[in-house]
C-alpha cells in the first residue's frame, strides 16, 4: 500500500516537472506572420494565399 503511494507521488512529481517548461512559454506567434507569394496578383498562387491568410 506504501508503495502504491509513493509510485503515485513520484509519477505526479515527474508529470509536474516536466510540463512546468510548456506552461511558462508564451502564445505562439508573438506578432504577426507574413507569407510572401512570387507570383502575380490575380491568379490562382494569388487568390489561394489571400484565402489562406485572410
């Protein structure tokens, strides 16, 4: 029974330790994302990254 605590401790201590760097990071992205397409306006490269973006 001592043990079964313990094992339960010890997995809970692990589980906190090791979540505790994902909890502290901050929302990803910070600012905003730019996608650059090389091709002309007004064809198909073009109207699939406005909807993609917008």
């Amino acid at each position: 029974m001592m043990r079964n605590i313990r094992s339960c401790i010890l997995i809970a201590t692990a589980f906190i330790t090791l979540n505790a760097p994902v909890l502290a990071q901050t929302a990803y992205p910070a600012k905003p994302i730019r996608m650059v397409v090389p091709f002309s306006s007004g064809g198909t490269s073009d109207t699939l990254a406005r909807i993609l973006g917008g």
